[in-house]
C-alpha cells in the first residue's frame, strides 16, 4: 500500500514529466537538426518547440480523462508521463505517451463513455489547434536549406534511406485550408524537421491508435459503453482483423518490393499488445443503460475522428 502511494504522489509525476521534457527536447533536437547527439545547451534550444508542443497534446488529453474522472467521483491518479531516451536504430519521439490509473470503479456505462471520451476529444482539440499554427506559421524555403543545403539538388536523397510520414485526411485538409499558393509546404519526408507539423501529425495518430475500438482503449471505452458487450466484442473483432491486414501487407509490401505504399508492419506489433495485453473484450461495468442521444451522438463523432485521423501507412521507407 505504501509503495503505491509513493507511485502516486505528485512529487513522483512530476519527476517523471520534467525526465520526459529532457528526453523530448532531445529527440526535438535530434528530428529537427538531422543529426544524432551529444548537443549542447545552446544546440537544445531547437527542441524546446517539439517538447513543449508534444507535452501540451499529450497533457491536453490525459487531463482530459482526468477531470471527467473526478467529474463522476472516481478516483484516478494525476498523468504518468512516460519517457523515452534515444535509442539508435529506432524511431524516437522522446516519450511514449501518458497515462491516467482509475483507482475506484468506474461504476455505470454513463460514467465510463465520458471518462473515455473526455481524452481523445481534448487531444484531437490540441493536435488541431497545434497544427494550425503550424502551417499558419510555415518558415521560408530557406529553414529546410539550412538543414539540407542540397535540398534542391538532382542527387538529393539518392542512395539514402529515406524516412517518409503518412497522410490522413485531417492533416491533408489543414495543410489545404491553412497555407496559401506563396507558403513553402514541406513534404511529408521533411515535415519531421517543422516541430509544430510534427507534433500535430503525432497527436493525430495517438489519437487515432487510442480511438481504435479494441478493449480498454479510449475507442473501446467509447463503444462498449454505447452499444454493450456483444456489439464491442463484434466491432473488435473487425478492427483486429483491419490491424492485421494492414500489417500483413505493409510486411508484404516491404519484402516483395510491391510498391503499393500502403499498410505498415508496425500493426502486426500492436495488434499483438492488444490481443494479449490489453486484451479485445471490454470487462463489464456494474451498471449499464442506455446512453443519451447526446451522448449517443458524440460518441459517433469520436469514430468520425478515428476516422480523419488515422493513418493506415504512418511511416513508409523508401530506398
């Protein structure tokens, strides 16, 4: 009981957020610039955007589980905020994510949906606003030539590697409804050295990984809570399925050289943390009735944005 205290004292998130701020600025630091650290702390200074607009969407979101949580009485500790050093080889965003731990029950359907769905909707909210400025606050052409000055060069990214990030709807109608024919639009292989882009493009896709209606993610929280057990189990079964052909052709994309661009192998990986970790079935609440047609409604528009936000191919590799 006392260990659990300790894990559930402020000063313990807090510990936990400032390490994560560090590792952010330094992964900040490493998507902007191009280049791998040891930096100095004039050098980490170009982090501090990518940090701070990172820990902002992510913070947005938790909290917003959080108040809906104390809203209907339940217990729930503040955000874990989860750090993540550089490792070579691997994508490194600095963190992987944030969480919320209920510590009572969550006693009715009612009291689940607008805990599940307080988090996403905030940080859909968030991701869109950070987006926004963004692209309504594009650098020149001459920011991207400052990291690669052959940018414009006929052997720019040959015999490379090349790192490419995937559209979604939502981000494809900001881009065209916040620039203009004058601004310099990045493509999706150097939107990663624009922070504000970034961050915005990865809130999306944490939202759209946790509106998937699977289990005790937020979407399965959401759908379970809407249309009860059978019906989740049902549409489950259906996402799990959509994850593994996704995955399955991604591999086959990768291997068989296909060129079709489409699927990742990374949904492999998570379908398999949700089939055995976070499990496919929703457990059931004490409590259950019918929800409010207003509840109803907004839980048709938290799919809708599972829907814009979502990226079947949210990192490509080309060769």
């Amino acid at each position: 009981m006392q260990k659990n205290k300790i894990y559930q004292h402020p000063v313990f998130h807090l510990i936990l957020f400032v390490i994560t701020l560090i590792t952010t600025v330094i992964a900040g630091t490493e998507w902007i610039s191009g280049q791998m650290g040891p930096f100095d702390f004039d050098t980490l200074k170009i982090g501090l955007p990518y940090s701070l607009s990172a820990l902002f969407i992510l913070g947005t979101h938790e909290f917003g589980h959080y108040f809906a949580a104390k809203f209907h009485k339940v217990k729930a500790t503040l955000p874990y905020f989860i750090p993540l050093p550089p490792v070579a080889g691997f994508l490194n965003f600095g963190t992987m994510g944030a969480v919320i731990k209920t510590t009572s029950e969550v006693p009715n359907n009612k009291s689940m949906f607008d805990i599940g769905i307080a988090g996403p909707i905030a940080g859909f909210i968030a991701s869109i606003a950070v987006l926004i400025y963004g692209f309504t606050h594009l650098p020149t052409v001459d920011y991207l030539l400052s990291i690669h000055p052959d940018y414009f060069s006929p052997d720019y990214g040959k015999d490379t590697i090349t790192l490419q990030f995937g559209n979604n709807l939502l981000f494809l109608f900001l881009k065209n409804f916040s620039t203009n024919s004058s601004d310099f639009i990045p493509p999706m292989t150097e939107v990663y050295h624009y922070p504000y882009l970034m961050t915005g493009w990865f809130g999306l896709l944490i939202t759209a990984i946790n509106m998937i209606p699977v289990g005790q993610l937020d979407g399965g929280h959401i759908v379970y809570s809407m249309f009860g057990s059978k019906k989740h189990e049902a549409i489950a079964s259906i996402s799990m399925i959509v994850l593994v052909v996704l995955g399955v052709t991604g591999i086959a994309d990768g291997l068989l050289e296909l060129g079709l661009s489409f699927g990742w192998s990374g949904w492999i990986f998570w379908s398999l943390i949700l089939f055995f970790i976070i499990k496919v079935k929703h457990p059931p609440v004490r409590y259950f009735a019918p929800l409010s047609s207003g509840r109803m409604l907004l839980g048709y528009f938290s799919l809708f944005i599972l829907f814009v936000s979502f990226a079947p191919t949210p990192f490509l590799i080309i060769f």
